[in-house]
C-alpha cells in the first residue's frame, strides 16, 4: 500500500507493450494464467490492494440496483404505474453512455482532487457525487414528485457511471501479469455482486424498519468507505507513461482531441480487425434477457404479495450461495474448457432466471419456489458476468484504457437499457383478457427468447477462434 504522493510501478499491462498492440490473451495459453476463483480471492484477502479492490469493486455496484430494480419496488409500493416504473428506468442508459465523456476521463485530470492522481482523482469525485445523489433522492422520494426523484435518480445513474469509468481503468491498470489481472478482477467482481445483493436484499431490511428514505440515506452514507479505500489505494499509471503510449499529443489540440475520441475506436478495429464486429454484436445482446427483464421484477415481487423480508432473507440465503457457485463454476469451466467456451456456456444459462420467474408467475406465490428461482438467478448472472467482464478487460490497450472499456460495457448495456425502458408497457399490454400473472409469465418468457441470438452469435464468435487458431502456427 502506497501513500497518495508515492510513485506508481510500472504495471503488467505496461511490460506487455505501451504502444496499443493487442491485449487479447493467446488462444493457447493455458486458461488458469486468464481466470481467477472466487477461492483464490479470498485466500488472497490478507493482501490490502485485494481488499481495496473489493471496496472498489462494491462502491461500483452499490448505487445499480438502487436506480434500478431496487427502486422500482419502492415505487410500486406507492402504486405508481408499471409503464413509469419502465421509464424511470431509462435513468439507467447513463451507464450505456458513459463512452461519451470517457475520453475526458483517460486524458484529464480533475480539477483539484488531481494531485490524487489522475484515476484517484476521477474516483473520488464520482463516489462523492454518487453518495450525495442518494441522500438526495432519500430526501426527495415518492412523496416529492417522481420528476423530482428521477432527476436525483438520474444524477447517481451519471456519477455512478463516471465511477465505472475510472475504476475498470484503474483496476485493468493495476494488474501486474495476466494472473493478477484474473485475481483483480475476481475481486472487483466480488465486490460488485456482493453490492448488488446489499441493494436488492439488505436494504429491504432496512427499508422494513426505517422506512425507504432512511434507508437510501444510510447506503448513501456507505460510500464514505469507499472513498476511505480509494484514497489508500496506489495509483496505477503514471499520467506522462499513458501520455507517452499514445504518442505525447495534448488534450487540448486538434490531434488530441482526435486521437482522445476516435483513437480507441480505431485502435480497438486495428487490434482485432474482422472479429472487432462480431465481439462488439455478442457482448451488446449477450445480457438482454436480464436487462429487458429487470424494471419488472420488483413490482412482479410486489404484485406477487411478497413481503420485504421474505424477499431480503431468500436473497441473502440462496441469492447469496447462487452468486458464489455461479463464479467459482466460471472459474472451474474457463480452465477445463477455455474462455470462449466458458462464454457460450453464460450464454446459454443466462436466460434460465427468466424462465424461472415464468414458472413463478404460472405456479403462485410459493416461498420455496422463489428461493430456487433465486438461486438460479444469480447462479446464472455471477456465472455470465465474471466470464463477461474478464473478456472485456482482454481487450483494452494501455492509453485508452477507460475509454475501451467504457465502449464495451456501454455496447454491453445500450440495447438492453433502451428495451427494458418499454417493460412496464410491455406487461400492462399484455394483460387485457388475462390476469395480472399470465401477463408477467407470458412476459418473463418473452425475455428469456431474446437471449437466443446472443447464443447463437457466441458460438460463431467460438467457431471463428478455433479457426484463427488452428491456422496460426505453434
């Protein structure tokens, strides 16, 4: 652990090339030099940039489910409409657009706070902003106007997007070897999902107690750790050696700004030519099941007759367990089988939340059932999500780290951002001449159909590596 003014060592990424050449790892490396379990992370938690890592990594996904599935059930609660709660959800596209303002983030610092550093700077900055932003929208809550609340809903969707920016780029940036960028990952991630099960689980607890509003202020008041963390953590690059990778230009001049936006694009297209297409159409549709999915479940829960507890304790529990193994099963497969297969398999059992939440909505309200259908939820998102992730992290060059990866988890999230925004809609049209449930069946099994070109375009992307590999000589 470093003090803020110590000087960065150079990283892996760095020692591997500073000049943009590509990142991908080997076809034939073997896989446990590319994944890391969630075992190895918490063997490694005696380590303090691991820990710091994970308090990253749960800073990041703290404020998700509070503007998204998390608040739609706080509004249902209040009986506001299904088609609203799926057009607040349109909040969430700040994170399919964070590559708009990414490039200021890779080649700025931040005004004051970067004597941080330039990543520590931008990090600290978005955590307070995402910390404040909740507070407000405690303050405001249904009771206040849901015009009032989407705009505070939407400033935390904006600053907690910002913060992904700048902590992908600082997490990719730290990794010293391809085995530390697995362990980092891995810990980021479980850092994430355990934030994820903290806002759509124990805030229900909360929530039982103090009420919504107390609720959202004291997670607001959460993120106060995680700055704590970032302000201990080391800063990864050098402003002048990611300056240097990219060729020394400024910001501010015409080539600058050139090389700022269009550079990552270009970069990206050069590294990994005719399959740079193919990658970008499976990663954006590879989650829209869950994404189209998502406004509804909460007010499903709530129209379902399922109390707060109910729903947090099952969560914990069986959420919880389903998290762990989905990881730890991504592990296990990327090194028995490889990444790319690993892949297609997320591919495949990640529409399997979907169909379970059609069976709950068929069979009735059923304690037992949901905890099952929960366990395979997040089984399937914690499996699908860590195989994502590392794949995306492959592919980013040194210099446009942030701006990179920004462009790939925003084609990640686009589509799906925009569609589940018609969710509500979706389900209220579907339900004239039927009940309230057959509709979200009918629905929920809508949304598990949307996952089939996502697979079938992950098994060309694994066909097309097979070829490249078997044409590439030893």
């Amino acid at each position: 652990m470093s003090n803020p003014g110590d000087a960065p060592s150079q990283t892996g990424r760095e020692r591997r090339g500073a000049e943009g050449e590509s990142t991908i790892p080997a076809p034939d490396l073997p896989p446990s030099t590319r994944h890391v379990g969630a075992m190895d992370v918490l063997k490694a938690l005696g380590r303090p940039r691991v820990i710091i890592t994970l308090l990253i990594g749960f800073g990041s996904g703290l404020p998700f489910m509070l503007v998204g599935n998390t608040l739609g059930l706080w509004l249902r609660e209040y009986d506001v409409e299904l088609a609203a709660i799926g057009f607040i959800s349109w909040v969430g596209l700040a994170y399919s657009l964070k590559f708009l303002w990414a490039p200021l983030i890779d080649r700025l610092d931040v005004p004051l706070l970067g004597r941080l550093g330039r990543r520590r700077g931008w990090m600290v900055l978005a955590q307070g902003l995402v910390g404040l932003s909740l507070v407000a929208m405690a303050l405001i809550g249904p009771q206040g106007g849901l015009v009032l609340l989407g705009v505070a809903a939407l400033v935390t969707a904006f600053a907690s997007a910002t913060q992904d920016i700048v902590a992908d780029a600082w997490r990719i940036e730290s990794a010293e070897n391809d085995e530390d960028q697995g362990l980092l990952t891995s810990a980021f991630q479980l850092g994430y999902r355990f934030a994820i099960l903290a806002g759509n689980s124990l805030i229900l607890f909360f929530a039982a107690g103090m009420g919504w509003n107390g609720a959202y202020a004291l997670f607001g008041g959460f993120m106060a750790v995680v700055i704590a963390a970032t302000l201990f953590a080391r800063e990864p690059v050098d402003r002048r050696v990611a300056e240097e990778a990219v060729g020394g230009v400024s910001f501010l001049s015409p080539r600058g700004l050139f090389d700022a936006i269009v550079g990552p694009f270009l970069a990206f297209l050069k590294t990994h030519g005719s399959l740079a297409l193919l990658m970008l159409a499976a990663i954006s549709l590879y989650r829209l099941p869950d994404f189209v999915m998502g406004p509804m479940v909460g007010p499903f829960y709530v129209d379902l007759g399922l109390a707060k507890p109910v729903i947090a304790s099952m969560r914990l529990s069986a959420g919880l367990i389903g998290t762990l193994i989905g990881i730890s099963a991504a592990g296990l497969c990327a090194v028995g089988l490889g990444f790319n297969r690993t892949l297609l398999i997320g591919a495949l059992v990640g529409p399997a939340s979907n169909l379970g939440y059609m069976v709950l909505a068929m069979a009735g309200l059923s304690t037992p059932l949901f905890g099952g259908v929960l366990f395979v939820e997040n089984f399937s998102e914690g499996f699908a999500g860590a195989a994502l992730v590392a794949y995306m992290s492959s592919l980013t060059s040194i210099g446009y780290t942030a701006t990179q990866y920004a462009l790939l988890s925003s084609f990640y999230a686009l589509l799906g951002k925009f569609l589940k925004g018609l969710s509500g809609a979706a389900v209220e049209a579907l339900e004239p001449g039927r009940a309230l449930m057959d509709a979200y069946a009918i629905f929920f099994a809508g949304t598990a159909a949307v996952g089939i070109p996502a697979l079938v375009l992950c098994w060309i992307l694994q066909h097309r590596h097979n070829r490249l590999k078997t044409a590439t000589p030893s």
